[in-house]
C-alpha cells in the first residue's frame, strides 16, 4: 500500500536493467533502470476526493470496517473506475539515480450505473523529461509562515473552488445581467402556463440559476430589485418571477445572498412564511463556506426572528445544519473556532423549563446540537440527560442530540447510553431512544448481544417490543455493505426472548431491498413508541434511506409527537362529543369536574389524576439534518388564536367538502456536485453536474364524511370516510454536467445533457368504512407522457 495524492492504494513496481540513452554525458557510464508503476485502484484504503454536493452521503463503511466494502469498488469514489501506469527511466541504481524521463498515463470512467452500459472516458497523458541540470551552489532559505500539511493530500476549500470556475457573465454588466435573466425568466413563467410540460422549462430554469450564480455578488441585490419595482410585467407575471428568484436566491451559496434574505426578513419585505423559506435552504447548501455562516448566525440574533418562534426554530437549525457540514471538511475542522467552540449556541443555553417559550428554547438547543454533532458538546448534552428532574421530552431529545456525536466519539457515548437502556426503572420512550442511537453507528456484535440479552429479563413490552421488532425487520437487509452487520445481528438474535405483543405496543418495522445489478437500493422505516395511559400513540416516525454503490443516504425522516390528545379525540368522536356551534378552540378546554362530598369519610389517601396538557410536536429532517420542527400546546397556541375568534368546526367540515386548492409551482435544485480527483499524471479531472427540477400542481383535494360530524342530531360515530383528490402534477427536470481535464491554458473532457418530463393525472377515490375499518381505494389509469 503506497500513499500519494490519489489516496492510499495498492502499488506494484517492475524495475528492468536496460540501458537508455541520457540526456546529458556525465550519466553516460551510470547504470540505467526501467521501472513501471502499476496502481491497482480497486484496492486502496481510500480515494482522495474533494469536492462538495447539496447531497450528503456517508460511505458505507464509515461506521464499521466492513471487508466487502474494504476490497470492492464500493470504497471508490462513486461511479467512478480508474487504470493508470507510469514509466520511469531511471540512471543510477536502489542508493542513487536521477529520473531522466518519466510518462504517465491514466483513464478515468464514469459509469452511473454499470460499467457494461457505458459511461463517459476521459485519457490523461503526461511526459516529462530531463534536458538540463546545474548543481545547487547556495543554500535555500527555509519557508517563512509554512503551513503545515497532515497528509500528502491538501484540502482544496470552496472558495477556491468556486472563484477558479471561469464565468463570462462577470464581464457582462448589470444591465445586460438584468435583461438576459428577465427574458430567461419571462420565458420560464410563460411555458409553465402551458397545459403540457414543455422540456424548455428545465433548459430555462438552469440558465436562470448559472446566470445568478455566475453574476459579480454585488449585483445581486440590483438585479432582484429590478423585478420588485418594474412595472411593465403583468401583476399574475411579476408574482410567479419574484416566487422563482425567492427559490433560487437561497441556493447561490454566497454572503450577499445571504444579505440580501437578511434585508428582506429585517425590513418585512416578505412574509413570515416566505421568510422560512428562504432561511431553510441555507443549511443544505452545496458550498459551505464560514462567512455564509457568520452572515446566518447574525440572522439568527436579529429581534424579528427571534420574537417569531417558527422563524427562529428554522433559522437555528439552518445554521447547525451548515455548521455541520463545513467542520466535515479538513481544514475547518482544525483551524475555524465555528467547529471548535460551542459559544455559538450560547444564545439558547442558559434556559429551565419555566414557560412554554423556555421550553422549547431547550428543545431547538438539543436539536441544534444534534445537527451541528459537534463533539465538544457532548459534556453538556450528558448533563442533561442525568439530570432526572428535567421533563422527559428533553431528556429524549437530548439523546437524539447525540446522533451525530456516536459515530465520533463511541465508546463515550455508548458508556453514557447502555446504562441507560438497560435500566428498567426509566420511562420506556427514555430507553427506546437510547437504543436507536446505538444503532446509528451499526455496533459490533459485542455490542448487539449486549442489546439482545437485555430481552430475556425486560419487564416492559414497550421496550421489548420495540427492539425484537426492530432487529428482527433488519436483519432482513441484503445491502452489500450490510451484509457483516445483519450477520452478526443474526447470530446474536439466536440467543434473544422473542417479544410479540399487539400493536398497540411499540414497534419498529424496517421494509428494505436492493438490486445487485444496479448496485443500489433503499430501505422505508416506521416506528411506532406506544403509551401506557392511552391507545394514541405517543410517537410515530417514518423515515427513507438510499443506498447507491456503496453510499448510504438519508433522504427523509419526519415524525409526530402525541401527549394529551387521546381525551381531545373522546369529545370529538365520542357519544358525548361537542354540539355543532362548538369552536375547535374550545376542545382542549376542560370540563368541569364533579366535587366530592366532603362529609363521607375518606379511607383511601387518593388523589384525583389530572388530565395532561394536550400538545403536538412535528418534525422533518432532510439528508439527516432537521430542517423544521413545530410545537403546539393548548395552552398557549391556541388560546392565541382563540383569543382572535372563533372557527367553527361545521366551517371546516364544509370546505372538507367543497375542496382545497392544491396548485403550486416549485422551483429547486437537484444536482449540485462540483469535485477534484488528484491523477497519477499530476493533472486534476474535475467533475460538475448541475441540474434543476420545477414542480407544480393544479388540482383540488375534498374529504367526506357520512353522516357528517358536526350536523344536527348526529348520533354516534361516523360511519364513513371519503377521500377524492384530482391532481395533475407535472415535474420538469434539466441536467448537464462534465468531466474535464483542466490546465490554465486550456481544457478537454466530455459533457453530458439530460433534459426530462412527467407529467400524471392522479384521479383517485379512497373510502374507509370506519365500524369495519375496510378500506377500499380506486384510481383511474395515470397517464405519463414523456
């Protein structure tokens, strides 16, 4: 195994005596080698890459020294197969010689799928010889302010990356800017207007999102006033433009940018909800860079986010989420205090569950952290999880906040959390979540049978439950770099107490599957964390991972949160549920309590249980960083907007009936990958994809429900639920990219164009009998064009 700036591989040398013709006499009796220098890439401890994507992806053996993954192209770059050699002609022997000449070849195929369906080929060939030398007569001056390297591979940052792209339209100015990317756009509004996808679209969406991203920073505000204050566009026209640039503004990547949202947040040039919007994308950005961050965090701080809860949770988790993605890279993570000091967060730290608002500031600091996953908290988030006097949602979560930390720091962690799971005495949801984050890291089967041989003595079916479930569903897996993981886990279920009970108790059920011939795959996970008091769940979580050549990726994951709500559904549902001029805000109201007769004697010291505060929490994460996240509490939420009037549920249950509107349009980015693969030759090859992807929908959605539920004189439960939707959704996706080799002079590769249309009619019809809870659904034919 040699390392060089291609990474750590498997090198073979072949060295032949033979005589060479030298360049210059005073080598003339020395002897000459031949070596040739073969490097076996499917063999190496790891590729050097550096780059960045809007997409986050583990490698498959980051959690476990997987040796399926250790010796096959999954270790690779991704997609990515590469063959090189490099002759060297030596003169001199093993204790002395002189490169006279050296030529090194290399190819490099980028195969998406498999190797045998093609792919794209680029050949890098490079040729050095040795014409002249002259002996070194003075003495070299060491390097002043030497910058101290670890490896031999330097870590390339964004900013560098990004002002070494050439761009033709920073030489334009501002007013031919502002026209190429108001025809551009114009037209773009204009073809979504069309009844038909037109291919157009993604090709004008793209052109749109090169010309702001490639136009001088300071220009940006300029060109996205220019739209707010022209007023030849039609009013339907300008909306739909300005709606474009709020998408793509958030996805530049850049300190103005980020400026630019602050202005507009600040001054209350956007609404609230637009406002999320644009602060969301923020923390999934393709180019991490510190200064965007920095500009973010001042976001965070202003009085007009932080006095909106919503806005301040979102802009919180933004800035986490990209704190975690820049102190991934190298270089932050030794020499940027955003990756070594834990004061950025000091703004949420000094809070006790007083209040509601406090409350929750501890909840949005847990979930930070948990994003950020810098070690350096680990410490604090240990105290809070012993600290047993705290409410258990924030113990839970404060768990969860060490997701990204476990995979770190393990045997930290997995001493803080074991004790946990096995102590019988905390709450089952305490228990469970400590055995999820355990799992995050894929433990060793040292681990697995500590875990399993809790089972044979566990006193709760919830925890019970929940575990067998879980291991049993996953150790189904067929993943490639799962495959040492499910067969441990096996081998320790051998030993395990089989734990079934019904599904009113807590489950986790993983759904996976894998195509070899692909090389890609996925796996859909539900879980379920049971109550003892009540048949709601108090939890429920779904969540998405793909699996590509060897890459795990966590898509999606969202979840609710259920306290108090099993009383609200008995006066809705129930036979002694509210009349019909009842307000939705009155539900959570308490009603009035019988008093006892305090002149019979009480035998029995027994206190009357109180109800407990009806509360929903949602969540949502995207490629494992939680992008948003909601509270709502009776107490406070909605006796808010109780306060402001009342809504009538029969208003509700009427425009169920009559239909919601359910047309939009979205414009996003799903490609954003710009990468640097060091070459034998000393030539860099370069990769860039870049693609866009508009969304819309024109339909409605109604719901039914017979007899209806707030009706004069209805008696009793409904007896079924309707369920229509009509949607026409269409998606337009653009992608272009290439794979250059790239010099200061000049540049050569191969590029790629894909441009695609969907457009489904959806016409579906689902219908529940609620006393059977039968379930039938019918959907028309879709129809696809493409």
């Amino acid at each position: 195994m040699e390392e060089s700036l291609e990474g750590k591989c498997k090198t073979v040398y072949y060295v032949v005596k033979t005589p060479i013709y030298h360049a210059s006499r005073a080598y003339a009796a020395v002897p000459s080698l031949k070596v040739t220098k073969v490097r076996d890439y499917k063999h190496c401890e790891h590729r050097s890459y550096d780059g960045f994507s809007v997409f986050q992806a583990n490698k498959c053996s980051l959690h476990s020294n997987e040796p399926e993954c250790q010796h096959s192209r999954f270790e690779q770059v991704p997609a990515l197969t590469s063959a090189s050699h490099t002759h060297y002609n030596l003169s001199g022997d093993k204790n002395g010689f002189v490169i006279q000449s050296a030529i090194s070849s290399s190819q490099h195929i980028l195969t998406p799928y498999k190797v045998e369906n093609g792919g794209a080929i680029t050949y890098v060939l490079q040729k050095f010889a040795l014409l002249n030398y002259n002996p070194i007569r003075e003495q070299l001056a060491l390097p002043v302010n030497a910058k101290h390297i670890p490896s031999l591979v330097a870590d390339m940052l964004p900013e560098t990356i990004t002002s070494s792209m050439p761009s033709a339209e920073q030489e334009m100015s501002i007013q031919e800017i502002t026209s190429k990317i108001s025809q551009l756009l114009q037209s773009y509004v204009n073809l979504l207007r069309q009844n038909v996808p037109a291919l157009e679209v993604g090709q004008k969406l793209r052109e749109v999102f090169r010309y702001l991203r490639n136009v001088k920073p300071q220009y940006l505000p300029q060109v996205y006033n220019t739209f707010v204050v022209r007023s030849g566009f039609d009013r339907e026209i300008q909306k739909k433009i300005i709606d474009t640039l709020h998408d793509i503004i958030p996805f530049l990547g850049h300190k103005e940018a980020v400026m630019l949202i602050k202005d507009l947040i600040v001054n209350q040039r956007v609404s609230e909800a637009r406002a999320i919007q644009l602060i969301m994308p923020l923390g999934l950005a393709a180019e991490p860079q510190e200064e965007v961050a920095q500009k973010l965090m001042e976001i965070c701080k202003e009085g007009s986010v932080s006095n909106s809860p919503l806005l301040k949770k979102t802009c919180w988790l933004a800035f986490s989420s990209l704190q975690h993605k820049i102190c991934e890279r190298p270089y932050y993570m030794q020499n940027s205090r955003l990756c070594t000091e834990t004061e950025y967060l000091n703004e949420l730290a000094h809070v006790s569950p007083v209040s509601t608002q406090e409350y929750e500031d501890q909840i949005l600091l847990l979930k930070s952290i948990g994003n950020s996953g810098l070690e350096a908290h680990l410490p604090r988030v240990a105290q809070i999880i012993l600290q047993n006097e705290r409410p258990l949602r924030v113990r839970v979560q404060a768990i969860y906040a060490l997701r990204r930390i476990i995979v770190k720091q393990p045997e930290k962690v997995l001493s803080l959390l074991i004790p946990i799971y096995k102590d019988i005495n905390e709450d089952h949801e305490l228990r469970i979540a400590a055995f999820n984050v355990i799992m995050k890291m894929k433990p060793g089967l040292p681990t697995l049978e500590v875990l399993v041989d809790q089972l044979k003595t566990e006193p709760s079916l919830h925890v019970g439950s929940y575990v067998f479930s879980y291991l049993t569903t996953l150790a189904n897996a067929t993943t490639p770099c799962m495959k040492t993981f499910t067969e441990d886990l096996k081998l320790a279920l051998r030993f395990s107490k089989p734990i079934i009970p019904g599904m009113l108790f807590s489950k986790a059920f993983h759904l996976p599957y894998y195509n070899a011939e692909m090389e890609m795959g996925g796996k859909a996970s539900f879980y379920s964390i049971g109550s003892l008091d009540s048949l709601v769940p108090r939890a429920v979580v779904g969540k998405y991972i793909s699996y590509k050549k060897g890459y795990q990726m966590d898509i999606i994951e969202g979840g609710l949160r259920f306290e108090g709500v099993q009383p609200i559904l008995e006066k809705i549902m129930g036979p002694r549920s509210y009349s019909y001029d009842q307000s939705v805000f009155d539900i959570p109201r308490r009603t009035p309590r019988p008093q006892f007769n305090t002149n019979r004697p009480r035998m029995l010291d027994i206190l009357e249980r109180e109800p407990q505060e009806p509360s929903i929490a949602a969540y949502i994460k995207l490629f494992g960083n939680e992008i948003a996240f909601i509270d709502l509490h009776a107490s406070d939420v909605l006796s808010n907007i109780l306060s402001q009037g009342k809504i009538a549920l029969p208003d509700i249950e009427r425009k169920l009936n009559q239909g919601y509107d359910m047309t939009f349009t979205k414009a996003m980015p799903i490609a954003h990958v710009y990468g640097t693969i060091p070459t034998q030759a000393g030539l860099p090859i370069q990769l860039r994809l870049f693609g866009t992807k508009t969304i819309s929908n024109r339909g409605i959605l109604k719901a039914q429900i017979e007899p209806a539920m707030f009706a004069n004189g209805r008696m009793g439960m409904p007896t079924a639920v309707r369920i229509t939707a009509d949607m026409h959704p269409t998606i337009v996706m653009d992608l272009a990219g290439n794979m250059t080799v790239k010099l200061a002079v000049i540049e050569a590769g191969v590029a790629v164009r894909a441009t695609a249309a969907f457009s489904s009619p959806i016409r579906a019809n689902l219908m529940v009998d609620v006393p059977t809870m039968e379930v039938t659904a019918q959907m028309q034919p879709i129809e696809v064009r493409l």
